[in-house]
C-alpha cells in the first residue's frame, strides 16, 4: 500500500512539471512499455506516487479533481511520449470519477492507498451474478481492463437479474450492476496479444463463485454525492475526449517524426534531401492543416461542455453532441495524419526502432475502440437534421 500524498495543495503547473518529467522517463521506455505490454511496474509505481493516477478523485477522497480541460493538458502531454501510457492514464483516471457514486465506505477503502487503481472491463457472455443474502456471487470473464497489472481493485460490469426485475423487451437488455473487488480475489488473464496499444496491459480477468457485499457494489446510473462539475459532464465523454487527446497526440508526434526524418533522408534515385521535395512539402502542410483543425474542434467543443459544467448543471445536447463529435473528428483525423507520415518515410517507417512503426499500429487500434466508431457521426447527423439522436453521449 502507497503513502496517501494530498493532492489538492499543488496546482496544475505542479502536475504538468510532473508529467513532462515523467513522460521524458515514458519516451526512454517506450519500447520496453511495448514489449512487456505494460508500464513497468516502477514506473507505473512513480507516477501513482506522484498522483497522476489521481488526477479526476474528488479532494474529499485525496484527489486532485483537476478540471476537465487540464486533466486534458497532461494527457496530451504522456500522448506524446507514448500511447499506450497515455491511454492507461486516462482509463484509469476516468473510471475514478466514479468514486462519487461507489458507495463512501468502499471508496475511502479504495483511495486511502495512495497507489489505488481501478481498472475495468466489459462482460463476456459467461458472467454470472447472482444476488444473495448481503451481496452477490460473482462468476465469469472479462476482457479489455487496461491497466490491470498496475492495478489494485477490479471493477465487473455484470448484467443482473434480481427477484421482480424485468428484462427490457425491446432490447433485451437486464439490469447491471458495478462490482468491485480487491484485483488478488481474481485471477489475471494474459489475453492481450494485439497488433497495437500494446503496453495498455489490457489483460483479462475471471473469477469464479467469488462473494462480494453489497457495499461494494453500485449501479452505473446512482447519483453522484458530489456536484463538482467534472462529476456532471457523462461520463463516456469523458472517455471519448481522452481518447481523441491521446490520438491528436500521436499524430503530433508522428508529424515531428516526419518533419526530422525529411530533414535527413535522401530517397533511393534522388538526389536531394525529401524535404526538398514539392510532395513531401504538400503532404506535411496538409498533415498540419488536418491536425490543427481537429485540435481545435476539440478545445471548442471540450471548453463549451467545461463552461456548463461549472454553472453546475449537466451540459445541453447539443453541447454534448458536439463533444462526441469532435471527439470521434479527432480520433479519424489523426488516423489520417499519422497514415500520411508512415507513407511519406517510406521503408524507414517500417522498423521498429522507428517510432512511427509503433504510432501507426496504436494509432489503427484506437480507431478501432468504441470511441472511434464512425457510427458517432450518425449520431451527431440525427441531431442536426432534427431526429431524436441515439447513442452514448
């Protein structure tokens, strides 16, 4: 258990002098972060330590609860350095919103281990949850719980069907409930082996008749105790907004790769430098005009839900709409850019030693998240033309 630190007496510039000095440390590791498919256990153990797990924990609980917009500044700052860091730090971070509505006992529980993380994931259909006297019994699988090896408690989504609930006919959709539980009550399943975001260490996890009680258990839609306006804005924009960060960043630092590499390399049959060259110019101005345009949809956007939140209520639709679709503009668009710079270098991309190598496959793998789904637009086109709008926003 980690030395609870207080948070709430640094301000930001403490926490982006931070993350800039630990991100210089991510960069020098971003191949072993690959390799072993997680942040290594001392480093994961330094930047807990630092509090950068705890950026979005209400102060009554030891966190930070930085706002949204500079919450969004240190992600920006690791997605630069590396994305599967980056992306740990906002799963992880987001989920902890949820300290407001996991019941206080078992929240204080929780954070009073200064290195508390709580990683999450998705059901599988074999997850069972059976309600019991004083709590319920727990069986099944789940995939996809980034930050799993850094972690210390597990979070189980699990559809639930208690004594007069009904299914949802149209949907088919039971009740579900989060349940949580210290992460050696489980066991940890090496499931992922992927072509991208390798170093999430986005393991599974699986637990078979385990009893939790009911304190530790909550539903996703239970109020929150607090009404500070990080815990107003919907939770999965939260998520996208991240997620579109991280992907902007990779993409900026795929731009910088390419801009040093067109500086040194003479292509095969050429003579002259590749940045001397009419297309590469033409492809790095467009690589640039792609990408500032989405980093600014998204400040716009993430700023307008921010300004609403802070009047203490939950920001409108349209506001939110727009939100998820800055977020999903972002994420497609910096897919872009990155696949200009990986075409742009040529053979010298494909290396691993080449950090593009590595930007290109996380860059594809986020496109490939729920966040990332062009189905968003079809969202955002509902609510534009006039339509009720469907989806999570």
């Amino acid at each position: 258990m980690g030395r609870l630190m207080p948070l709430a007496q640094h301000d930001i510039e403490y926490f982006l002098d931070t993350a800039r000095d630990l991100a210089g440390q991510v960069a020098a590791n971003a191949d072993r972060i690959d390799c072993e498919r997680q942040i290594p256990p001392e480093l994961a153990g330094e930047m807990a330590d630092k509090g950068l797990f705890r950026l979005l924990v209400p102060r009554s609980l030891g966190g930070a609860e930085l706002s949204h917009l500079d919450f969004l500044r240190i992600l920006k700052v690791f997605s630069e350095a590396d994305g599967s860091t980056a992306w740990s730090l906002n799963q992880n971070n987001v989920f902890a919103t949820a300290s407001v509505i996991i019941p206080e006992q078992t929240a204080r529980e929780i954070w009073s281990d200064g290195r508390a993380v709580v990683a999450n994931g998705p059901p599988t259909s074999s997850v069972k949850g059976l309600p019991v006297d004083g709590g319920y019994r727990l069986s099944g699988r789940w995939n996809f719980s980034t930050g799993s090896p850094h972690a210390t408690w597990l979070a189980a989504l699990v559809p639930m069907v208690h004594p007069g609930d009904k299914q949802d006919a149209s949907t088919g959709r039971v009740s579900t409930r989060i349940i949580l539980f210290p992460k050696e009550d489980a066991t940890i399943l090496d499931s992922w082996q992927v072509s991208g975001l390798r170093g999430t260490g986005s393991f599974g996890f699986e637990v078979d008749d385990l009893y939790v009680p009911s304190a530790r258990t909550y539903e996703p839609t239970d109020a929150p105790r607090e009404d500070g306006p990080l815990y107003v804005i919907p939770r999965t924009l939260l998520f996208a907004s991240g997620d579109a960060t991280i992907a902007l960043g990779i993409a900026r630092a795929s731009l910088n790769t390419a801009i040093d590499i067109a500086g040194t390399k003479t292509p095969g049959r050429f003579t002259n430098l590749l940045r001397d060259q009419s297309a590469t110019q033409r492809l790095i101005g467009e690589g640039e005009a792609i990408w500032h345009s989405a980093q600014a949809f998204l400040d716009e956007s993430a700023s307008s839900v921010w300004r609403s939140a802070c009047k203490r209520h939950a920001p409108p639709t349209k506001e939110r709409i727009q939100l998820r679709l800055a977020s999903t503009f972002a994420i497609r668009k910096a897919a872009e850019v990155v696949d200009i710079c990986y075409n742009l270098c040529g053979s010298s991309a494909i290396f691993g030693s080449n950090p593009l190598h590595r930007r290109f496959q996380d860059i594809h793998v986020i496109t490939q998240h729920l966040q990332g789904r062009p189905t968003h637009y079809e969202t955002a086109g509902q609510f534009f033309l006039g339509l009720e709008p469907e989806g999570s926003f």
